[in-house]
C-alpha cells in the first residue's frame, strides 16, 4: 500500500511538472494569423511621441505614429516621400514660409479619448499642438533642441509656458506666428532662418507626428502608455518591462508596397510584393530581452524572426576568416544583412584645458598612439570601420577620400615624435592625462585599460575616471572633463548633425562637447546651415570636416557596422537605418516558418 | 509579549530612519545629479531647471530656509517613504503600481523555489543525519560542495539552454499569453537545484547537531520509531534555526531573484530592480531600498515571536 502512494506521488508530480511545462510542444497561436515575432534588448521607456528620444521606443512608436514625411523604404540613397502630407511644401522664395497640404481622409486610431471611442480625422491643427507641446517648457520635452530658435515665435510660445504651474494648464490657443493651421487640411510654418532639413530633421521625426488634443487631456500624466496615433497599428498590450502586442489599426488609410527601389532589390526578392496592400502582419509582438542568451536561443529555434549577434555567439554565426554565415546557419536558413550605422565613436580633448587646449601635438601624438583597428577586431568581432573623420560613411555627403589624410593613423613611432614636440610646446613633461567614461560596467573598464595600453606605449599616463551616467553628463555638458568617451548617430542622412558638434554657438550643453572654434568654420557652418542639397554644399560639407580633423578635437575611433539575422521565412527585410515605421512592410511565410521545426529535427539528427 | 513587541518596534525607529537618511547619501549626493540623465544629452538650461524643480532637485539639501525649515529634499524623501508614496520613475510610471505589478510574478517564482528547496533539503539533511559517515553522506556532502563552488549563473545558462533550448521541456522565456506557471517551471527547477548544495550542508550541520543530543538516544532506547524519532523529536527541536532561515528569507522571497527574472523573462521586482540599476532610475532603487529595509525589520522582529511560539523555553519578557 505504502509503495502504490509514493508511485501515485511520483505519477502526479510528474504530471504537475507536465502541465506546468515539461513536455511542451511549440505555440500554436499563430495559425490563422501572420504575427512578427520580434525582440527589444532594453524596454521602451515611453510611448509619448513628443518626448522619446529612445531608440527601441521609436521602434514600437514608429509603427503607431506617422510623420509628415519619411524616407522611402527601398531607394538609396535614401529619398524623402509624404506620407501625412498630400503632397511636398510650397516654399516661399526666401526659403522661410512652408505651405504644408495635410492628406485627407486620414483617421486616429479608435480610442477612449474621442467621442464614443471613435477616432476623429486629421487635422492640420493636430501637428501644430504636437510642436507646440513639445515647445511646453512644463512637458520638458527632450525634442525641444530640435525646434529651438527655428520657428517664428516659438521660443516666445516657450517662455510664455514658463509662467504655468504645471503642463496641463498651459493655454495652447497662444498664436504662434511661424506655426498655424490655416485651415483643416493646410499647416505653414514660418522659420527663422532657412532650415533645408527641416522635412527630414523635424517633420520626419516621430517627435513631430500629430497627437490628438482630446488624447493629452484624457490620459494626462499616462498618455506615455497610451499612445493615440494615425500608423497602421494600435498598441494592443503594453506590459511594461516585459512585452508589447501591436495589431492593425482599423482606421490607417492604407498603402502599397513600394514597386521602385535599389538595382539589386528585385534580385533579393524585395519586390516581390510590389503593389500589393500592406501592413501584411495582423499583429507585431515584441519581447524584452535583456539578455543576449535567451534571445540567440529563441532566435535559433524560430521564435523569434529576426536578431542581431551576440558577442558570445559570433562565431557560431559568422565564419570570421570570409566574414560570411557558417554552415550551420546556411543549413537553418538564415539570412544576414550587413550595414553601416550612421555612428561616429571618439575620445574627445576638451579644448578649454590649459593642457590639451594649446597643444596641438599633443592631441595628434595621442591620436596616432590609438591603434583602432585592434579597438574593432577585439571589441567588435571586425563589426566596425575606422573612423578617419567624423562624418559617418552613411551619410550622402561621406567624403570617400578621407582615409587619405591619414588624421586617424596608427603610428606610434610619430607619436612619440610629436610628444617630444608637445612636451616642448608645455615646457616640460606632459602630466598624466584624465578620461571621463560613462559607465563603471565591465566594457567601460575594458575600454579604459585598452586606452591607457596604448597612452603607456608612447610614454604618456592616463588616468580613468569611470562614472554613472548624470554624473559623467553634468561634467561633460559643465566642461570638467579633460578628455571624454562619448559618439553619436545621426538621425537623417545629411552630416549637418556631425558638422553642428563643433560651432562655437552649439558650446556645451549644446553639441559641441570639444569646445572648438574655430571662426573660418564657424563662418563657413552659417553658411552650409541654409544651403539646400547641391555639389557645392557636398564640397562644403567635404572641406569642413578637413577642417575639424587637421586641428585634432579629438581621436575619432570607429563606425559601428551592424550585422543583422533574419529567418528565411521574414521577408521584405531590408536596412533602414533612418526610419522606424518598416513593419509595414514585413510579412512572413508561415509555411516555411512551419518547415523551421522539421529543420531544426534534421539538425539535431546531425 | 506586548511590551516586547512595542519595544522592539520602537527599536525600528532609528533603524528606518538611518535607512533613509543613508539612502538619501546614497542616491542624491553620491549619485550626481539625476536631471541631466532625464533631460537628455544636449538639453538647454531651462529643462534642466524645470526638472530639478518638478523632482524637488531646486530644494535646499537638508534643512529649508528660516520659515519653511522641513522645506528641503531630506525631508521630502523622508515624508514620500514614510507616507509610500514613492512618486514616479524616470519614465513616469507610478512606482508604488509597478512595484505592486512586480510582487506577484516574483512570488510565482521564489515560493515555490522557496518552498521546494526547504522540503527537499530537510527531508534529505534528516536522511543524512540520520546515516551520517555512509557512503550516501559523503556522496551528498560532495554534491552539495560542488553545487556551492558552481556559480548561480551557470545554472541558469546551463539550465536553460538545456532543459528549454535543447530538449525543449521548457519555454526558453517567459511566454505572456500562458499561464505564468508555465514560465516559472524551470527557474524554479534552476533555483531548488542551485540553493540545494548551500541550503542541506546548513541544515544536515543542524540536524547533525540535534541527533547527538541525548534525548535522540534515549527516544531510539525507549524503541520509538526512526520516523517517529525524526519528524516528531528531532525536526521539532531543530525549529528554531529553520525558522530563523524560513522567516528571515521571506522579505528576499518578495523582491524576487535578479538573475532568474532577468534570464527568463519574468516581469518582476528582480528584474525591475535590474532594469532599474541599468537606467540608473534611482527612485525605484531609493524605493525598493526603503521597502526592503522595512520588510526586514518586520520579519525580524517576526522570527522573534516565533521562537516564543515553537520553543517553549524562550520567553519575550
């Protein structure tokens, strides 16, 4: 008897550890629906559109919120195209008042906040309070440097905000001269000066997408986790930290897939589905997944459709001596897609320090000591290009010919050279040097000890002070820091956000950390800033970053290349490193999604 | 009893406040200033502003200026804890609702972990007590010493690439539309087989103790039964250090288990706590630090009523 109850014990534990999980076979939910199955590395911090500045934010938000204009999903280079807007601005002939024609027909999603949960149509005052509360100095949006001092009247409209106690109660119907509706479906801004990337740098940004008025005061506080937007999806479940379930908006005004694109998009399958109505997906599903463990597994066994690389499993993926994808990722299937990020990494020389500020040499001695390639080869897997100046090769003014200056040359033999030279120029021995590095993790320390290797090498010290992120943001944007880690990635295709890092009028806390000046370029910025595209702007763009280099600001170390996986059965995946809302555009083949676990059988018999 | 329940809550006075008063060290001045983080990298001097003041940054340190002396952030800090009002994160999300959101999902995973590796290694530290010297003690001892000297961490790679990736037992990550039972299965499995080795080395050393006691001897010399003499005799004189480790635990079983949440994916306090460290969102930490001292202090003076109640010759006056 005795022996049948514990027998009768082990059957029902056994049984509770199958229900509970053991024995699982993979979920069935996506049947009679094409889902996206996707991963966020960190959790979205908000999706208010006015104030993200997030990236894995924007990822998500992209998809809610649309924008006056984007760039087109397959050209390069890229190619703005409206989307809110019926049609491209009238611009004045002083290049200072754009006349805006909103489309029409186009609807909010359906939500609480209007009038029987009905979503309302757009109209040209929806984008006028959407920069206007960004311009609220109470929302403290962290939007507002991309508006500041660019529309008639709105840096009045932020001053007069200041006199309210709280955001809420700030009266909107203040008129703004540079920003009106002049009727439903006509919006004209007024700019200060001329702004040629304003419809790339403002209206594409997901900061600039209407909200409705009616959304704000409903939500108040909580309109972050509740967005209200005009995209092809709505925000179905947010749980925060953890996971977030879009589905189609009913109400989007619908699109075609693009027919045009790239040369080589046809032969990658990318127009496959031109003309056909999008978004294909029903609904997007992204999972928070902090660690690159759980992500790389669920990757590999097709539960999630696409992911980056880990660290830790480069080698598994990429056969690192023809930096192409292994056989055993071949045999899965799986797809990888390499591209330049529009990033520019650099140990920055405040130029205000008696010590580095006057001494040139010394900044090229420390620049020639740095060997960047080692910085990719052992930090990055390779996944990087050697910055030889600031501007990303992403951008389309990239001057393909600055490798030939040398200004980020590996020498150490010069440096010494030219640390004789600096000593010379500070009457004596050059004291030890201090970095500012934001983070106190593992990779800042690592980071730390490969720069201070190669400033022992050619006989200087360097001193690492690593700090948390406020503490390392207050001394930079105070000017405390002697030298600083720090990079950027730009937001548009167009390099004037690496050429505005060093105007003497963008002095921290503005953009130019360095504190350079330098009044030929400074001349020559005021100059470039209200030039539309043209040959001449290029080779203004071109001679101003020589400009910068040959006074050595800083080292610029490398560009960050990204290497992206994708599933075979996750189609339409192309790179677009300037826009969020692509997953429109993405559909899936759920019969060969279907075949992946049959692969995954034959492998394992392997 | 009542007299030393009063006391020993007047005794938590001075602890909690030396908990805010190091928290506040801790977070405001150590920490730099959080308002450059929450304006982001290049904002103009008026946000900043504007966010010292909506965070209470603007405020004298400690004490207000002639007039309105409670007027300052120590005091703020010190009001917000006491009344739970933790204000809200970086990402203004109320903190009080997520910490509420977090307690049950880590309490999905550490009670049963809790639980399980109690029971187990009870009930295998009586068997070993009880054959103590035989090859079934060394072999567990060993087992128990190489459990310890393995990291947590791997456990959780080795366990989840395994158990879910490998033979796909288990979910790899935590799966919303499915009970959470489902996501918590392996973590649990992961946590009872990585606490064993520290939990049964503590408590065979226990009841090693407890069976060269006389009365063991003289309960077997009477003829009472094995099971009689261990679960009735000397599991009962053996409560006073399993409570201390039962209740004591408790507070951490509530704040969850960091590397388990965060590896599989469970939206808890644990892994709040890591999402918090990341964004370095020291509200939620302040937060969490505060809540957790308190939990602590309670359980304490818990356990200390609980020997009164499992050992009679324990008196609280």
């Amino acid at each position: 008897m005795q022996k049948l109850n514990y027998s009768l014990l082990f059957v029902l534990c056994c049984a509770a550890l199958y229900l509970t999980g053991c024995g699982r076979r993979a979920p069935k939910a996506d049947e009679d629906q094409m889902v996206l199955h996707l991963s966020l590395p960190t959790k979205a911090q908000t999706l208010d559109s006015g104030n993200m500045r997030d990236v894995y934010g924007m990822m998500v938000a992209g998809n809610i919120y649309e924008t006056l204009y984007k760039y087109h999903y397959l050209k390069r280079p890229y190619e703005v195209i409206p989307v809110l807007a019926a049609d491209f601005p009238t611009i004045s002939d002083d290049n200072l008042t754009y006349t805006i024609p909103i489309r029409q027909g186009v609807f909010f999603q359906d939500d609480p906040c209007f009038p029987d949960g009905k979503g309302r149509e757009l109209t040209a005052h929806d984008f006028v309070f959407a920069i206007k509360r960004i311009a609220n100095v109470k929302y403290r949006s962290q939007n507002w440097t991309i508006f500041k001092d660019r529309i008639l009247g709105l840096d009045e409209f932020r001053e007069y905000t200041t006199d309210f106690k709280e955001e809420w109660a700030v009266d909107y119907s203040y008129e703004v001269e540079g920003l009106k509706a002049l009727d439903d479906y006509t919006l004209q801004i007024i700019l200060v000066r001329p702004w040629p990337q304003m419809l790339e740098i403002a209206l594409g940004d997901t900061a600039s997408s209407p909200l409705p008025r009616e959304a704000v005061d409903y939500y108040h506080s909580e309109i972050g986790h509740r967005p209200v937007g005009t995209g092809p999806y709505r925000l179905n479940v947010w749980r925060r930290g953890s996971y977030i379930e879009l589905v189609r908006n009913e109400n989007w005004r619908g699109e075609l897939y693009p027919s045009e694109g790239e040369e080589s998009d046809a032969e990658a399958g990318l127009l496959d589905d031109a003309g056909k109505p999008i978004p294909f997906a029903d609904r997007v599903i992204f999972r928070v997944i902090e660690e690159a463990q759980p992500q790389w597994l669920l990757f590999m066994r097709g539960e999630l459709d696409s992911s980056g690389i880990p660290k830790d499993n480069f080698n598994e993926a990429i056969d690192a001596s023809v930096q192409t994808l292994t056989d055993d990722m071949r045999a899965r299937n799986i797809e990888l897609h390499t591209y330049v990020d529009p990033s520019t990494f650099w140990v920055g020389f405040n130029l205000r320090d008696p010590v580095l500020g006057k001494n040139k040499p010394l900044r090229m001695a420390i620049s020639r000591a740095i060997n960047r390639q080692e910085f990719i080869d052992l930090f990055a897997n390779g996944r990087g290009m050697v910055a030889h100046g600031f501007v990303s090769p992403g951008m389309n003014s990239y001057d393909p010919d600055i490798h030939t200056y040398g200004f980020s040359r590996y020498d150490p033999a010069e440096a010494r050279e030219l640390l004789k030279e600096a000593e010379a120029v500070h009457g004596g021995p050059i004291p030890p040097l201090t970095l500012g590095m934001p983070g106190t993790d593992t990779f800042a320390r690592q980071y730390g000890q490969f720069l201070q290797k190669y400033f022992s090498q050619v006989g200087m010290r360097l001193d690492v002070n690593y700090m948390d992120w406020p503490t390392y943001l207050a001394e930079l944007n105070n000017g405390h820091l002697q030298l600083f880690s720090s990079g950027v990635s730009a937001s548009v295709p167009d390099a004037i956000d690496f050429l505005e890092m060093f105007a003497t009028k963008y002095f921290a806390p503005g953009g130019n950390k360095f504190y350079y000046s330098n009044p030929e370029y400074d001349t020559l910025l005021d100059r470039v800033q209200v030039m539309f595209d043209s040959p001449e702007r290029t080779e203004l763009y071109r001679k101003m970053e020589r400009m910068v280099m040959a006074d050595y600001p800083a080292v610029f170390t490398t560009h960050q290349v990204s290497y992206a996986l994708t599933h075979g059965w996750y189609k339409n995946y192309k790179p677009h490193t300037f826009s969020y809302d692509v997953l429109k555009y993405r559909r899936v083949d759920g019969e060969q999604r279907g075949e992946y676990r049959d692969v995954l059988a034959e492998l394992k018999k392997k | 009893m009542t007299a030393f329940i009063i006391r020993r809550l007047l005794y938590t006075v001075p602890i909690v406040v030396g908990v805010l008063l190091v928290t506040f060290v801790l977070f405001t001045l150590v920490g730099g200033d959080i308002s450059y983080q929450i304006a982001g990298r290049d904002a103009d001097a008026e946000t900043i502003a504007e966010i010292r003041r909506e965070y209470g940054f603007d405020k004298p340190r400690f004490i207000g200026e002639a007039g309105e002396r409670l007027n300052s952030q120590f005091f703020d800090h010190f009001k917000n804890a006491l009344t739970f009002d933790f204000g809200y994160d970086l990402n203004r999300e109320k903190i009080t609702e997520r910490i509420w959101r977090g307690v049950g999902p880590s309490l999905a995973l550490t009670v049963p972990m809790f639980i399980g590796t109690l029971v187990i290694s009870i009930s295998l530290s009586l068997f070993v007590a009880f054959v103590r010297g035989s090859i079934w003690d060394v072999t567990l001892v060993v087992i128990c010493v190489a459990g310890m000297s393995i990291p947590y961490l791997s456990f959780i790679i080795f366990g989840q690439y395994f158990f879910a990736y490998q033979l796909d037992w288990f979910p790899i990550f935590f799966v919303p539309d499915q009970s959470i039972w489902v996501s918590v299965a392996l973590p649990v499995l992961i946590g009872i087989a990585a606490g064993l080795g520290n939990s049964l080395r503590f408590y065979r050393t226990v009841m090693l103790d407890e069976m060269r006691c006389d009365y063991v001897r003289t309960a077997f010399a009477k003829g009472l039964s094995t099971r009689t003499v261990l679960f009735k005799h000397v599991l009962k004189n053996a409560m006073i250090p399993i409570l201390t480790n039962v209740v004591l635990s408790i507070p951490y079983l509530i704040l969850g288990s960091l590397l388990l949440e965060r590896f599989f994916g469970i939206p808890g306090l644990g892994d709040m706590m890591i999402q918090a460290i990341n964004a370095r969102d020291f509200f939620v930490l302040n937060a969490m630090t505060f809540m957790m001292s308190l939990l602590i202090v309670v359980f304490t003076l818990l356990t200390d009523i609980c020997y009164a109640w499992v050992d009679p010759r324990v008196s609280l006056e």
